[in-house]
C-alpha cells in the first residue's frame, strides 16, 4: 500500500511539474507575441519653404498663354491691373473696326451708285444732304466727295485693325517682359546725405593742415 501511495505521489509532481512547464511556455509565448507588436509613430516633417514658396512666373508660359488667349498671359504674371486697359483697348478697336468698315460699304455703294448712270439706284441720297439734287453741274464733285469719304473710311478700318494686330503682339510682348522682370526691385532708392568731413591740406613746406567741410553722398 506504502508503494502504491509513493507511485500516486510520484505521478502526481510528475504531472504538476508538465503542467507548470506548459504554463510557462504559454506565458513566454504570449509575452514574446505582444513584444513583437509594437506601435511606431511616424513624423512627416514638410518644408515650410515649399508651403510659401515664392511665385516666380516662367516666360516661356507666359507667352503661350499670352498667344492663346490674349490678358491669359496678364493673369498668369499676376498683373491684373493690365486688363482693364487691354480689353478696354480691345473693345474700343473691335468697334473702330466695325464702325469704320460700315460707312466704308455705305460710300462705297454711294459711290457706284453716282457713277452707274442708273436712276434705279440712288443709294446716294440717303447719305447725301437732305435736299440735295444731283445735276451735270455737281455731279462730279459729290462723286469726288463720296470717292473721298469711301477711301478714308477705307483707311481708317485697316488702320483698326492694324492696331488691333498691334495690341495682340503687345499684350505677348508685355506678358514675356513681366515674366522676367517680376522679380525685378524697382523700388525707388534716392538719398542725399550730408555728413562733415575733415580734409587733409598740404602745402609745400610739408606741413599738412586741416581743413572742415561737408561731404555729400547720393544713392540710387
């Protein structure tokens, strides 16, 4: 009975010892598990000179721009100011031309009209003074008159719109010259200063003098 008990004993550390081998394995692998996790904070740090990097327009943009649709060059320099008095300009020869080019085809039909010999067409007397009678006495100088007005009128609408030509290459040159000069310090630095100042005199015995005056100093 002795023995028997001795053998339960035995096999009862036996298994409290496997048990407690067990338990310690479990808890080394769950403390190595949670070592593995671990949280890494991350930083981005960004440039604050990329934030509030300084605009500086490039040239080459600006004149496409400029060519594609004329003010866009103005807008992408960031010189607004500019567009009141492009498209003001714009408009003004937009309707020069199509002003000018109207009274053009009025003296001109005028004109073919007195020289036809044809009483059917008398488009004349609607831009002729009222009253005014056409006869072989004055015939030739209101057709040199309406001659006059057709050539003027003429000139006047390819004028337009040589100006007009002239304003859209302005506004390209305008918008390239601002890209590269928008950097450019034109702010005005003029100062006069007036401080005293010590003037060494020699003479020519070799004994130096000095003399006390006023020296200027201008910046710009």
């Amino acid at each position: 009975v002795k023995l028997l008990k001795l053998k339960y004993y035995i096999f009862a550390i036996f298994v409290f010892s496997c048990l407690s081998l067990w338990a310690s394995d479990d808890s080394l692998a769950v403390v190595s598990k949670s070592d593995l996790v671990q949280e890494k904070e991350v930083v981005l740090y960004v440039d604050s000179t990329l934030l509030h990097a300084e605009f500086k327009p490039q040239p080459s943009k600006a004149i496409w721009y400029a060519a594609v649709v004329p003010g866009l060059g103005q807008i992408y320099n960031r010189k607004y100011w500019k567009l009141p008095i492009l498209y003001g300009g714009a408009m003004g020869l937009t309707y020069a031309i199509s002003w000018n080019g109207g009274m053009y085809r009025d003296y001109q039909k005028a004109y073919r009209d007195i020289v036809d010999n044809d009483a059917s067409t008398q488009s004349y007397v609607n831009i002729l003074p009222q009253g005014v009678v056409i006869d072989s006495d004055n015939k030739a100088y209101y057709t040199s008159l309406l001659k006059n007005k057709q050539d003027n009128y003429l000139r006047y609408r390819d004028l337009s719109i040589i100006g007009t030509v002239g304003l859209y290459l302005l506004s390209i040159v305008d918008a390239y010259v601002d890209a590269h000069l928008y950097d450019f310090d034109v702010s005005p630095d003029l100062s006069l200063k007036i401080v005293p100042k010590a003037i060494p005199l020699k003479h020519i015995n070799d004994f130096s003098d000095v003399s006390f005056g006023l020296s200027c100093q201008f910046s710009f």
